[in-house]
C-alpha cells in the first residue's frame, strides 16, 4: 500500500468512527449531533473518493470517484454551515422550509456532479489530474462562501457565548478552521492552478478536526456526549491520535529525502516522544512558573496575588471586614462581575447575605433556608459546583432545582465553606469579565481559598463571641459592684428624702414665716440636687453601652465616683483627701469604662482600709522621655496592702483572696 493510500485510509477509519461515536453516544439526541454526524460521514465519503482515485490509478474509472469527490465536499459544505447555525446547544430552530433552502445548492452539485461533465470533464495529464468543466468555478464559489458563512456564524456565537460553551466553540472553530484551510488549498486553489498531485493531502487534513473534537468531547463533553473512559482507554485513543499520525508524517519524510525507510530509526524517534510524553508531567509544574514568570508575568502575579491573599486572611478578626475583603479580591484578581458571600444563622436557621457585588436578589427575611437546594447540595457534595456542569444533568430533578437556585442568586460558580464538616456560608460567583471559563487551576486556587476562608471566618466568629463574653462579664462586675454599694446608696437617697419630708409637714404652720420658706427652699432645692446627681451617676453606671471614645475631665469622672462610694466612707469613718492637679490636660478615654475602672479601685480600698481610715486620690500630668503626654491617676489607702506573693496574680480572671468575690474586678480594670 502507497504512502498516500494509508494516509487516507487511517483518516477515513478515523471519520467514520467520530460520526458514530457523536450520534450514538448522547443521550438526547440533538440535531446538531446528526449534522455533526453528516459532517463527519461526508468528510469520510470524500477521504474514500480520494482513497480509490488512487487505487484505481491510471483507470478511466477514477472520473466517476473523482465525480463522487466533489459531490461529497459539497456535501461536507452543507453539513458544516447546518451544524454551525445549530451549535451549540441546538441554538436555532430551523424548520423544513428553511432546511430545505440551506440544502438546494448542496443538492444541486450532487445531480450535476454525478449526471453532467459540468465539473470535472475527463481525465487529465502530467501535474493536471483532471479537466474541469465551465461549474468548477460556481462550484468552488459554493464551497468558499458556505464555509466562510459556517466560520462567521461561530464566531459570532463565540462572541456571545461564556464559559464552557464558549470553550467548546472555541476548539471546534480552530480545528474546522485549519482543517478547512488546508483543504481548500490543496484541493480547490492548487488545482485551479493546474496542480494535482496534492490532492491526497487534503482528506488526510480532517484528522485535525477529529483530534480536536475528541478532545474536546474527553475534556468538555462536546454536544452533551459523555464517555466514561478508564485511563487505559484514553491512552490508547490518544496514542491512535497522536503517534499514528506521527508514525506515518515520520516515515514519509524518511521516504522522501532520503529515498529510504529505516525502521530502527523510526522507533526510537518514536520511543522518545513516547517518554518525554510520559515524564512531562512531573516537569510540568516547575517548566510551566518558570515561563510564567518569562513570559506571562500577568497570569503569575494573579495566582501569586490569591496565594498570599489566602494566608493573610486569617489574621482578619472583623467579620465584616474580612467579607469584604474576600469578594473584592475575588472579584478583582479573576475578574469577575458579580459575587456574594452567604453565613449561617444558627438561630434562624439559614444563610443571609453578609456581602455583596453588584447582585441584585431577592430574598426572603431570613436570606435561604438550611433546606434550599443549593446549600443542601453544597453540604453533600462538599466541594465547588459550577453552573455549567450541573445544567448536563437538568434532567434530574435535584439538579434542576439546584441550577434555578444559582439561576436566581446569578451564581455561575458556587463555592462552600466548610469547616468542621459543616457547612457555614457559600461564595456565589457569576461569569468573569472576559466570559473565559473557570479553568482548572481557578478552580484549584477557589477551593484553596475556600478553605483558609472559612477558617478565617470561624476565627473572625469565634473573635466576636469573646467580645460579646467580654461585654457581659464587664457588665455583671459592674452590676455587681452597684450591688455592693446598694444598701448605702440607699441611706443616701433616703436620708434627704426625711429631712424634705420633715419640712413640708412644717411648711403649713409656717407658710408665713419668710425666712422658713426660704430656708426650706434652699435645703430642699440641695437634696434634690444631691439625690438627681446620685440617680444619674447610678444610671450612666448601669446602663450598657458601646465603648466610645471621647474628650474628657479625669477629675470630674473620679469625683462622680467618689460621690456613689461616701455612704460607704462614712460608714467607717474614712477620709477622702483628693490632691488633683487642676490643669490636668483633658485625655480621651471611654467614659463608662474608666468609671468602671475607678469604682473598682476605690471598692478595694474601702474593703481593705479599716475604720478612720484614710484613701488618697491624686491626679498629674507628665511626659515620657519621647515627648508623650500622659496622664496619671493614684489610689492610695492605708490599708494592710497586698502580700508580695499574689502581687504576679491580682490581674488574673477570677483570682480572688475574698471570700465573696469574683476575681474579675482588677481583670476587667486592666483590660
């Protein structure tokens, strides 16, 4: 067998294969899978004109299949710009008026090809394989504009199309392109020139067509057609594609510069491309930085970008600022238009919006249920789902509700956060800017991301909880310490009350005497006074606030404090000798927690000072050696102090030498 007889013959196997293979293997069988099928027949139908021109050398009878060649490549016409209106996705709806249109002019060719010398006329000499009749011309013009019409509509739809239809598009338009190319050249433009003796080459060139589209068909499921292959098989099918190809290239350049075959020769050569494939894995991932570095510093600055992202990312305590910061580096590192962050509620059982992109959803108060298709789905699956993949399966009810769920929060990607095995929030993304598809490796960098992310969140959660345990333990002290102090600052109030009492049972025998009124109004007006600013003190003390920094006179704070702890002083006879320095510069402090931090001090130094005691408050301002200013408050008593050996201690939580304290008075003050 000739060279060019094995190469027809291999493609012809080839075409026939990926024609049966594209109409049997996909279960909702599409018209575009029949016109692919078409394409494919047509190509082989052509392949074996060509195939028995050569056979059947130098006999008269190769008119009849170089006729049948051209009836075939009109045919091959058709059927490409048929399955290029339709892909993908059965896109348009062309009805039998409409088919039939498309098919006239491919029908035409077939009758006067077959029944005229219109086309190819009789045999022809030396480079000219054939004359050509006065249609060649019509013919040729046919073919062109079909085919640029095909290429047009393609792009067009690639244009619109996102994700993995537009990947699908993408190498199904560049394996009909070269595949087109090439074959209109050889077998079209180079005999209109007079020369023939290429014409063989041109049916070998649909195998570029058929190696794109079974890749694509492994790696993509082109036209909905799942295989499941072990990994033997695919091997194998790739070495069909790939070395046989190779083997047949490399023994023809054997054959035609050196005159020869060295079969020796061929194997090794073949054995090497054999183990570089085999190892091009484990080069592969230091081969490929190093060029993205040289040559695509881009693409490496981007997974760099999202690598440092996903470790920085824990030390963000505030929820809300770490929302925030995932979705804009999410969104501006992959350029993607749309995005939204989804946490869990315990309490209300589902998962509200916590932050957002451009996404405009409705959702219900209590944002999706534990129990909606997406969050249920993302629990069981454990792992990312992109849109596209699951529209496949829209046929099965689960996954149908799963894609109207991402439909409706504009989700093309949905990623869980899981943490502890649970699932505790979900990143919704929609399609990137450029409308490419989420590669493997954005995939790989997503799920990455995904996991430092909900580790981030859960510290973030957990940090927010200590807070809020912080806020109500400082509270209770507080309580606490109003406890304390509630049986003298009840004396207190009451001791006023009984002298206005007394007087306004006076007042009605004595409404005459001016100096009585007078009198009475002046003591009345001051207890009233003095109990007001007890009440107010007591209820700014009580009431829970959120910390908040202000401008304040240090002096006046103590002497508020001072104010709710004299019933207590004069219970035991203590002196109060308070030695401020009165151009104390204002400082800026929380006011509530400072009076916390205050009230705690002089409650210990009341319980520690015994009777005829004295508690010494002084306050200055100083500088420290860098030019800082501060401000400083003392509390001295002459109470028993503390032991040296519990001095290391008194800031612990719930360290105590009381008997009916808590510990957390100094704790909280140091805080």
């Amino acid at each position: 067998m000739s060279l060019p007889r094995l190469f027809l013959f291999c493609a012809l196997l080839v075409n026939i294969g990926l024609g049966f293979l594209v109409y049997f293997k996909t279960k909702f069988r599409k018209n575009e899978n029949l016109a692919f099928s078409i394409l494919a027949w047509a190509a082989a139908g052509w392949i074996f004109s060509g195939f028995m021109t050569y056979f059947h050398e130098g006999d008269p009878i190769i008119v009849f299949w170089a006729k049948m060649s051209f009836s075939t490549a009109g045919t091959i016409a058709f059927a490409f710009l048929y399955f290029a209106l339709l892909f993908p996705g059965d896109r348009r709806n062309l009805n039998s008026t409409q088919l039939l249109l498309l098919a006239l002019p491919c029908l035409f060719f077939i009758v006067v090809s077959f029944g005229t010398d219109q086309i190819v006329s009789s045999l022809g000499s030396g480079n000219k394989m054939f004359h050509y009749g006065p249609l060649y011309l019509l013919f040729s013009l046919y073919l062109i504009a079909y085919f640029i019409s095909g290429f047009v509509s393609l792009i067009m739809t690639y244009q619109r199309s996102i994700g993995i239809e537009r990947l699908q598009i993408k190498y199904v338009l560049l394996g009909m392109f070269f595949t087109a190319m090439l074959g209109v050249t050889t077998n079209l433009f180079l005999p209109m020139s007079g020369v023939s003796q290429f014409n063989w080459l041109g049916p070998t060139f649909t195998v570029i067509m058929v190696g794109t589209t079974t890749y694509c068909i492994i790696k993509h499921r082109l036209m909905d057609i799942n295989i499941v292959l072990r990994k033997g098989t695919t091997y194998f099918l790739l070495m069909m594609v790939l070395f046989l190809p190779a083997a047949l290239l490399l023994v023809y350049a054997q054959n035609l510069y050196f005159h020869q075959i060295n079969y020796y020769f061929s194997i090794i050569v073949l054995l090497i491309v054999f183990l570089l494939t085999v190892f091009y894995d484990k080069v592969r991932a230091g081969a490929e930085k190093a060029v993205e570095q040289l040559l695509f510093k881009n693409r490496y600055d981007y997974r760099e970008t999202l690598g440092a992202f996903s470790k920085a990312m824990v030390s963000i305590l505030d929820l809300q600022s770490l929302s925030k910061k995932i979705i804009e580096t999410i969104t501006n590192t992959m350029g993607v238009e749309k995005a939204s962050l989804f946490l869990l509620d315990e309490e209300k059982g589902g998962y509200y919006l916590l932050e957002s992109k451009k996404v405009d959803v409705e959702l219900s108060p209590s944002g999706l249920a534990k129990g909606d298709p997406l969050p249920r789905y993302l629990q069981k699956m454990n792992e990312l789902v992109v849109r596209e993949e699951l529209l496949k399966g829209a046929h099965i009810q689960e996954l149908n509700t799963v894609v109207q769920s991402m439909t409706q929060l504009e989700a093309d990607v949905s990623i869980p956060l899981i943490s502890k095995g649970d699932l505790i929030g979900m990143i919704n993304l929609s399609h990137k800017f450029d409308k490419e598809i989420y590669s493997r490796e954005d995939i790989e960098l997503l799920s990455m991301l995904a996991n430092q992310a909900a580790i981030a969140i859960e510290n973030a959660k957990l940090y927010e909880d200590l807070k809020r345990s912080k806020s109500y333990i400082r509270r209770a002290d507080r309580l606490a310490s109003l406890g304390t102090l509630t049986a003298g600052l009840a004396h207190e109030i009451r001791n006023p009350l009984v002298a206005i009492k007394t007087l306004t049972q006076l007042l009605p025998d004595r409404l005459d005497d001016e100096e009585f009124r007078n009198h009475f109004l002046q003591i009345a007006s001051g207890e009233v006074d003095r109990i007001s600013s007890l009440v107010n003190e007591l209820l700014e003390f009580a009431r829970p606030s959120e910390p908040k920094l202000e401008t304040e006179d240090i002096n006046s704070i103590i002497d508020g404090m001072l104010l709710l702890v004299s019933t207590e002083t004069k219970k035991k006879f203590i002196q109060i000798v308070k030695e401020y320095t009165h151009d104390v510069p204002p400082v800026t402090v929380d006011r509530e927690q400072i009076k916390q931090v205050f009230l705690n001090v002089l409650l210990n130094a009341l319980e520690a000072t015994p009777e005829n005691g004295m508690i010494t408050v002084k306050t200055r301002s100083f500088s420290k050696p860098g030019g800082e200013h501060y401000v400083q408050v003392e509390f001295t008593d002459t109470g028993c102090g503390i032991p040296s050996e519990y001095l290391e201690d008194i800031f612990t939580p719930f360290f105590t030498t009381k008997m009916k304290g808590s510990g957390l008075g100094l704790s909280i003050s140091s805080q």
